[in-house]
C-alpha cells in the first residue's frame, strides 16, 4: 500500500513565520504552498519550493481567497469571472516560481474558505476545476472525498487525489468540525496516531460523536500551523511505514 502524506506550507508573510517548512519537509511526500493570497509571498514561495526540490518532495498550489488579515478563512462573495482569475493567477505565480527554481507544480489543494466554497457549492468546484484544466490538465486536484471538489474534477477530466486529515475532528456526517468549537483541531500524537491507524486498518475515523465512519483517501494530511505539526507529521509516518505501506507523492500513486 501507499500513502501520500502532505501538508500546507509557505503560509508565513514577509518576517512572520507560521509552522516549520524545514522541518516538514523532511517527514512529507507533497508540499501545498501558499500562493500569496491567504499568506506566502515571492521569496517565501521560493524558499519553500526550492527546500522540496531538495528533498524530492511533489509541490502543488495551494490558492485561497485574497485574505491576509484572516488567513484565509473568511468567506468573501465575488463575481466568478474573478473567482477564476484569482485561481489561475495564484496557480502561475507558483508555476513561474517553480520553473525559475528546476520544481514542477504537480497538483492543486483549496485552502480553507475557498476549499470550503467549492465543496458545498458545484457551480464553484466547476469553475475552479475548469480554470485548473485551462492551466494544465495533468494537475491533480486534492480533495476531501465525495465532494463537489472531487466531482467537479471528474466531470471536467482532472485527476483527484482524496484526503483523510489526521489533525481534524470530523462530524458523523464526515464534514470537517468548524474550527470556532473545542476540540475540532488534533494536537495530540497519541490521538493522531490511533486515528491514522484506525484508517489504514479500515478506512474509517471516530467522529466527534462517537460514531464510525468511512473515509475513502490515499493521502494524509497533517496542517503546518497546528500546533507541534511536525511531530504530528512524524507520527503519521512511523505510524504508515510500520504498517508496512510506503509513503510516496499523489503523482506517483496515480502515475
């Protein structure tokens, strides 16, 4: 079996520093990079993309909504005209960072609010997926499963890449806990461990409930700004690799 274990990175601004890309860098198969947006600047970009051609790690765009004092997690309503260029001016931004530096950007993960978005609503994970084929459509869209996201590819003919999130409570209904109530971010490696180990022995996590339910992923995602991420980090590996799959890039696993 193979995983794809990544996480969200690049998501400091300027001299302010948020998670340790270096770090994760060294525990993770795919970088999600910030693209300027939500957080992440020019140089911040090429630090970032520069350390994972290093490791050998997959890079892909990680655009959000134009957001810097809210990281990107506050819904802002726009025109889809220019909900589609602010995607595929983040995705060139990165494109053009990576090209400069020897990388390739190899896939596409929504972050929070835009994310959110395009999972509840189609007509947003069409345009989005449409903007992404018109960039290159070898790009893999990352997604929590049965979504519009995940849908929304399918129909325009992109390759998804489903995500089981180990630092994230989910709901019965398998939707993420809002980050406003207790408890709905997974700080503690113990708990992350028995969660990822409950995945991979049957595709299920125990929701906020209490109840059982199934989640259909290849790849695991842990979050850079959640506190003690790259332990989290490691522990999702140990954990994966003592099970006796292989952690390795979405590009390979849908090569």
């Amino acid at each position: 079996m193979k995983i794809d274990l990544n996480s969200d990175m690049g998501e400091g601004f300027g001299h302010w520093k948020v998670g340790d890309d270096a770090a994760l860098m060294g525990v993770v198969s795919s970088a999600n990079i910030a693209c300027g947006f939500h957080a992440g600047d020019a140089v911040i970009m090429d630090r970032t993309v520069t350390m994972a051609k290093e490791r050998k790690v997959s890079i892909g765009a990680h655009p959000g909504l134009p957001d810097l004092m809210g990281f990107g997690r506050r819904v802002i309503q726009m025109e889809p005209a220019e909900l589609e260029k602010h995607m595929i001016y983040q995705i060139g931004a990165l494109q053009g960072i990576a090209a400069a530096a020897g990388h390739k950007v190899t896939h596409v993960s929504y972050h929070a609010a835009l994310g959110n978005m395009a999972t509840a609503d189609k007509d947003v994970a069409d345009l989005l997926a449409r903007a992404i084929k018109r960039i290159d459509r070898d790009l893999i869209v990352y997604s929590m499963p049965d979504t519009e996201v995940e849908r929304a590819a399918e129909r325009v003919g992109l390759r998804s890449h489903t995500l089981f999130l180990a630092d994230r409570a989910y709901d019965e209904n398998a939707n993420l806990v809002s980050r406003k109530k207790p408890n709905s971010v997974i700080t503690s490696a113990d708990a992350v461990a028995a969660r990822v180990r409950q995945f991979l022995d049957d595709g299920t996590v125990t929701s906020i409930e209490g109840k059982r339910i199934k989640v259909r992923a290849r790849g695991i995602l842990v979050h850079s700004d959640t506190p003690g991420s790259v332990e989290l980090a490691r522990t999702v590996r140990r954990v994966v690799e003592t099970g006796g799959a292989s952690v390795v890039p979405a590009v390979e696993l849908l090569a």
